[in-house]
C-alpha cells in the first residue's frame, strides 16, 4: 500500500482491478473549508485509455510491481507484436494497445523493455528517441534556413517534417512519443 501523497509519476497502481500507470501529478493546496487534493493522470496499462482521477493525500493505493525484461522485437500480427526474450529465447506477445504509438518504429532486431505481471505482457518502454535514415525528402525552398519545415519519409515508411536543410540519405534523431523531428545528426565519411 502507498498512500497518495507518496504517490511518483511512472508508478504503476492497481485500482479498482486495472492496471494503471501514473504520468502526471499535480498537487492542489487547501484554502479556507476547501481541502487540498492531488489529481493524478493516468494510464491504463491494459486499454491504453488515460484519465484523470482525484484523491485526498491519506486515501491509499496498491502499487504492483511489473518485472522489466529486455526484449528483441520479432514481427506484428493484427492483435499483437511478438517479442523475443534474448536470454531464454521466450517469445511473448504485447497487445497493440499496449504498444501505442512505438508500433510506428517496430523493426526487427528492435530492443525495447517488456513489462510483464507474471506471464502477461502489459506495456512496453520504448527507447524515447530513435535513429532514422531520411529515406526521400524534396529540396530545400530556403538554403540554410530552419525554421520552415518540409515532409521527408523515413526508413521505416513514416512520414515526418523537417528543416529545409535535411537531405535525402541523412540520419536524423526521432522523437517516438510525439513522432516529432529532434536533430540531424553528423555521420563521420570514412576515406
């Protein structure tokens, strides 16, 4: 048990029999009759559904314990993307859901931690950022510039903007939660 006021964002509770994960705390004080609360967003593990919900600091909750084992991604069916454990070679299969928007930049070979309760595969942590080759991209309209953006496609077939001075071939650093451009990034020519 954990009482809300201990509450951390990334904790994973137990409420009402789902499975719930904490991305958010925002602490309201207490004035005059009205007392403090703590809102907490969160996310369903299971559905992937986020919510909100309110409580008072001494209301108490049951934190669960995932076990996070590394995983190699090995293909996607319509329900599931299957995993490889790469010590005991245990393949499991994550729901879709649970996968979000990381599905986007699942390839073979693809490393990522597989959160399990027991045998169940309930999430998936994601690397935050991940390297791409700009695959095909237009010219640039204004030479030198960054503030402008234009779309590119990626490798991996998705579709992103990016500054005018990215070309077709460079290596660029993605954003996987927001599928968002970060950097181009210098690749060193071996002579």
């Amino acid at each position: 048990m954990v009482l809300a006021s201990d509450v951390r964002v990334g904790m994973v509770l137990s409420i009402e029999g789902r499975l719930l994960r904490v991305l958010e705390i925002v602490r309201h004080a207490g004035s005059g009759q009205m007392h403090g609360f703590i809102e907490f967003k969160m996310k369903d593990l299971r559905t992937g559904h986020v919510s909100d919900r309110h409580a008072k600091s001494a209301d108490k909750f049951d934190e669960v314990e995932l076990n996070k084992r590394q995983m190699e991604f090995l293909y996607a069916d319509a329900e599931s993307a299957v995993f490889m454990d790469i010590e005991t070679y245990d393949q499991v299969a994550v729901p879709k859901r649970a996968v979000g928007n990381a599905e986007k930049f699942l390839r073979g070979g693809t490393r990522a931690v597989v959160e399990m309760l027991g045998e169940e595969a309930v999430s998936i942590q994601f690397p935050k950022t991940m390297e791409l080759r700009v695959a095909l991209t237009g010219p640039g309209i204004r030479e030198g510039q960054d503030n402008t953006l234009k779309p590119a496609t990626l490798e991996n077939g998705l579709e992103i903007m990016v500054p005018q001075f990215i070309e077709t071939g460079d290596m660029v650093r993605v954003d996987t939660e927001k599928v968002k451009y970060v950097e181009r990034l210098t690749v060193k020519k071996i002579s």
